[in-house]
C-alpha cells in the first residue's frame, strides 16, 4: 500500500435508525486494507444544504435511502445537489426506512461494497477522457506553434511595409488588425491550454484501470470455461495483490498482461490444491482447504 491518504467516503442516510444500522453493518470491515478507502461519517438527514456541508472534501459520497417513493426522490436530489461537490456520488440499492432494523448486516454492507466497487469502475470511463484530451493538448500545441509563426512572419512583414509608400499604408493596418486577432486567438488558446492541463493533472492522480470479463479473458487465456468464479474471489481476497481489483464478474488492472499474470497464479494455485486434495482422506471442508493453501 503507498503513503496516499485513504479515499474518504461518507454515507448519507435518512434518519439516526439508519446510522446505527449502517454502523453496525461496517463493524469489523477492513475497508482500509481491501480497498484503501475510510468512511469517515455516516451523515443522517433529508436537507441538501446540510449535506453539502457534510460532505464537503470528500472523494466518494454514498447515498442511502428507500428504494422507492420519497427516497427515491431524496436520493435523485442529492444527486443533483452533490455532483459537483465532491469527487463522485454513488447510490446505494437496497430498502432502508421503516424496516432497516430488521435488514441483515450482511446485506447492508455486501451493498456498501457493491456501491464503492461501482464508484471504481466508473472512473474507467475516464481513461478514455483522458485520451481525448491529451489529443486536443497536442492539436492546440500545434495550433499554438502555427500561430506564434505567423505571428513572427506578419511582424517581419510589418516593419517591412513601415517604410514602404503611403499607397501600402492600407495594407499595412490591415494587416496589423489581423495580428491583432491572432494574439487574441493565441491568448484564448493559451488559457483553454492551461486550464485542460490542470484538468488532465488532476485525473492523473486517480488510478486507472483497464477491465476485462472473468470469463472471456480466462477462455482466451487457458482456452477452457471457467466453472466456478468463487474460487477466483476467494484467491483473491486471500492474496490481496496491488492494483489487482477482481468482482462482479469483471478483473480490473493497470494492463492487460496484469490480469493475465494474475490468473495463472491463481490457476496453477488451484491446479495445486486439486492435486493435494486427491490425496487427501477428509475432502468434506473445501474452504478450509482454500485457507490452507492460500496461508501455506
């Protein structure tokens, strides 16, 4: 794990029930250590003045209400209300309100996972921005470098045309007004520049990630169907490795070749334990031969 702060993510809930629902679902969840993320407050309350001002600074915001009817309204204008105030707003689905007390934990935070992994995955799509604008950064830099060319021939051209007759005298304002405008065009394109540039830096600082289908990427790799995705969720949530995110059927990494190192370990692990458990008496537990493999 580097030294980067943790992302903060802060969950907005309807009343002070779903706080202590909400907080007893994320006991014991090492959020840090799976994702690198905190939450930081769960934050009860229906105003959206209130919750700006509580979500002020934060990198994820959570949403939490019912699925349907005022909490669905409420969610929806959180939304709106929050999206340029904080790095990403994420809507959690799953019944809260009168009934949250009576919800399972687990499901609780199975979702608060589901809705951060969600938020990830959907910075991807900022790789593609970035792309875009890195190609307006070289087109403008050319455009740049054309103008700042002209420029330089046109004030030749100027000092020139100074000394000539008063017959050229016409042509010379004219093409002092010209110059004139393309200061101004490289003026403008110098301040778009700028401000794309300090754009671009700041999407820098966010991981990216390329994603690829379990299953496609495993048939294309060992030419043979995946039978059980289960056992590449537990490998792992065991092994834990950076910039390595595997859910939702989906493997996320930094490249290609990544995701592919990946899963042959886990494949040859697997091949591996099959090969013990054949020789085994007790094959009864399959978990705690996946515990025993992965911790060994």
């Amino acid at each position: 794990m580097d030294n980067k702060s943790p992302i903060d993510v802060r969950i907005i809930v309807e009343g002070a029930s779903d706080v202590e629902s909400v907080s007893k679902a994320m006991q014991n969840v090492a959020l840090g250590a799976e994702y690198h993320i905190t939450i930081s407050s769960i934050i009860p309350t229906t105003s959206s003045e209130i919750a700006k001002r509580a979500v002020k600074g934060a990198d994820l915001v959570l949403i939490a209400t019912d699925v349907d009817g005022p909490g669905r309204e409420l969610a929806d204008k959180f939304q709106k209300f929050l999206k340029d105030e904080v790095g990403h707003v994420e809507r959690m689905k799953f019944p809260f309100g009168h009934d949250v007390e009576y919800i399972d934990p687990s499901i609780i935070r199975d979702e608060i996972k589901n809705a951060i992994i969600r938020a990830g995955l959907t910075s991807i799509t900022n790789i593609s921005r970035i792309r875009k604008l890195e190609d307006k950064i070289v087109d403008l830099k050319e455009k740049l470098s054309n103008i700042y060319d002209e420029n330089d021939v046109l004030q030749s051209e100027n000092q020139e045309l100074s000394v000539k007759s008063r017959e050229l005298l016409e042509v010379n304002e004219e093409l002092t007004e010209e110059l004139a405008l393309f200061k101004e065009k490289s003026e403008n394109i110098e301040h778009k520049y700028d401000k794309v540039n300090k754009e671009i830096e700041k999407i820098r600082t966010k991981p990216l990630f390329e994603l690829f289908y379990l299953e496609d990427l495993w048939k294309e790799v060992f030419d043979e169907e995946l039978e059980d995705e289960d056992q590449i969720y537990f490998a792992t949530n065991q092994f834990r490795p950076d910039k390595i995110i595997v859910g939702q059927g989906c493997v996320g990494a930094v490249s290609k070749e990544k995701a592919i190192e990946w899963l042959k370990i886990v494949r040859t692990a697997l091949i591996f334990y099959d090969s013990k458990e054949d020789n085994s008496e007790d094959n009864s537990n399959k978990d705690s031969g996946y515990q025993h493999i992965w911790e060994s």
